[in-house]
C-alpha cells in the first residue's frame, strides 16, 4: 500500500500531523525514561518487553482516528511487530505519520550549575538521511529549561537551547523532515503560574528569534511546548480557565500564524488536566494554529498500568490507550466533557 507521506512537502506533512480531531502519540521515551516508566509497574526492561508494549499501542484498533504521528525512539524505528513488520511500516500503512527523536539528551551546561543544553547535532545530518529511509517524516528535538532559585532559567542556557534546536530544524528541514521544536519549561517547583508565563515567554521569543535567523520555515515546522501552569509544589494552583488564558496569551505574544499547529507536552499533568485544558484552550478558539497533543505520559499511563507485562492484559491496555486517545481528539475541537471520565465511555 503507498503510504500517505510519500510525496508531500513539509507543509503537507505538518498540517497533517495537526488535522482536525488528531495529535501526536509521543512514545519515544530513551532507555532511561522507558525503564522508569517500566519500573513503575514492576516490568523489566528488556528489548523484548519494550517492543511488545510499543506494539500494543501502534496495534490499538482504531486509535488512529486520534492519533495522526507517532515518535518513535532509535531502538524503536529498527523494530518490527510480531509478524515482522517494521514499525514505521505498520503505522505509515493505518496513515499514522512516522517521527523520530534525534536530540541525544540533556547535558550539564559548561559553566551554568543545575542548567542543561540538549546534545546531538554532530552527525544529525548523515542520522537524519537514515531516519529518511526507515520511514519516518518529521523528527522531535527537546530542549529542558528548569525554573529555578536565584532567577534560573539563565539567558545563557536559553538562548544555547534556543540555537541548537533551530541548528536541529535547519538540519531536519533540509532532509525532508518536518521538525517538532521542543523546548519544555519544567512544571516542577514551587514557582507560581506567572512565572511560567514569564519564563516560557522569554524562551519561544529567543526560539523564534534562532528560527528566523537560521531560515526555519515556519510554514514546514511545529511547535511543542509546555502549558503555563502553576508549578507542583506551589501552593497556589492555577484553575484550567486560567491555565488556558494564560497560556493562549503567551502563544499569540511569541508563536508566529504562519506555524500550522502548537502541540502539547504533558510534563505530569495528570491525565485528566492535560485533557481538560487543551479542550478549554480549544473552547477559545479559533487560534491562528491549531491547538493539539503530542502526550507520552497523558495518553499512555492507563495503558501502561493495565498492561504490566502480561499478554492476557493487551487488550484492556489498548481499551485505555483508545479511551484516551479519544478523549484527547475530542479535546481538540472543544467537545470533551469532564464527566467521561467517570462513565462507562469506551
Ligand atoms: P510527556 O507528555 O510525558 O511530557 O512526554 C512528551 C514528550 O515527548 C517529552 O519530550
């Protein structure tokens, strides 16, 4: 079967991936993040083990009515499901968009204590031409910006970030990759939801600034970005109107409407606010881009629970995977409710 993205330009690509009534299944978690994720539910992580659980979610019966990308990490775009099928094939063949991480993590910034600067850019663009090949379309990279004492985040560790992931878009552009630029202000701390505000705004500002000068095409890319929220530990938590105000008024001050689409991160929110406030953001629509979901966290951890390694569980973990992924499309045109959650909504 001739695969939807054969042919399309980056353009193409990128408004897909934020069609109507769809977002982006992250499940590109690293060999760290999976083998806590795996932890948490008593699994070990072998190669096996990760492969199954990836392929109970790119298997999910009609999930890709909700589901429009998937990310996949390095060891995941080499595997196939248990008949043999490379992944980016089974899933280019339900027309769910191959992507892939190419960032190689966050490392200490030299000279910044407690700040990162993502790695990864030697050798991108001979990695990218291979990612090509094995099928996939657009690429994720992952800058992490911590709210910190001592007015942390710095304006050295922002714009460091802000020039490699626009170092990483030049780079994926020139492949034929739609980029994913993700530059994630952590929810964690005791800082308030202004805060998250000033911080988020003063890094897609640089962002942008970078993309513009290393001659991004905004039109060929997407943005994936944390909501403004009240972090964890503060005592005050802002409510989800204000949470989609806030964050609305930071995009339309930062994010240009030539992008097609904004996708969110879940950063811990639980399930539930991560879907409540993208459908609340989407209440207030129209926005110049379109308002979406690209959750790891979000839209696996029911699935993650139910599954826990066991075979006979794969379908209860698929009906929790598919009952989120429905809501989180519902979402993006407003029309979820917060009373599925309770009811017997498959
Ligand atoms: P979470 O939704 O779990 O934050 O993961 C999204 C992601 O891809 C982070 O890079």
């Amino acid at each position: 079967m001739a695969t939807v993205t054969e042919t399309q330009s980056l353009e193409e690509i990128a408004k897909a991936l934020v069609a109507p009534g769809k977002g982006i299944l992250a499940a590109d978690e690293s060999d760290g993040t999976i083998k806590k994720r795996f932890d948490s539910i008593g699994v070990e992580s072998t190669e096996e083990n990760r492969r199954s659980y990836r392929e109970l979610l790119f298997t999910t019966e009609g999930a890709e009515e909700f589901i429009s990308g998937v990310i996949l990490f390095d060891e995941t775009i080499r595997q196939s499901s248990a008949d043999g099928t490379p992944f980016a094939e089974l899933l280019a063949s339900r027309g769910v968009i191959p992507g892939i991480k190419v960032d190689k993590g966050a490392k200490p910034l030299a000279g910044a204590e407690g700040e990162t600067v993502t790695e990864g850019l030697d050798g991108l663009r001979e990695r990218l031409a291979e990612y090509y090949e094995l099928g996939a379309r657009f690429t994720k990279w992952r800058a992490v910006i911590s709210i910190g004492e001592g007015g942390l985040p710095s304006d050295y560790c922002i714009w460091t970030n802000a020039h490699a992931l626009a170092r990483f878009a030049a780079l994926s552009q020139e492949a034929g990759l739609v980029p994913i630029v993700e530059p994630e202000v952590l929810m964690d701390g005791g800082h308030s939801i202004e805060t998250s505000y000033r911080v988020t705004d003063r890094m897609l500002q640089a962002l942008y600034t970078e993309l513009f000068d290393q001659r991004v095409i905004r039109e060929g890319s997407l943005l994936k970005t944390n909501m403004v929220v009240s972090g964890y530990d503060a005592s005050e938590q802002a409510d989800v109107d204000t949470v989609a105000d806030m964050t609305i008024r930071c995009l339309e001050n930062t994010c240009p409407a030539a992008v097609p689409g904004v996708v969110f991160l879940s950063g811990g929110m639980s399930d539930e606010d991560a879907t409540a406030r993208l459908n609340a953001m989407n209440q207030r629509g129209p926005h110049p881009w379109e308002l979406s979901f690209s959750y790891g966290r979000a839209l696996q951890a029911p699935a993650l629970k139910a599954w826990g390694a066991d075979t006979s569980k794969v379908e209860d973990a698929q009906k929790a995977f598919y009952r989120r992924a429905k809501f989180n499309g519902a979402a993006r045109s407003g029309s979820y409710a917060p009373e599925w959650e309770t009811a017997e909504v498959a």
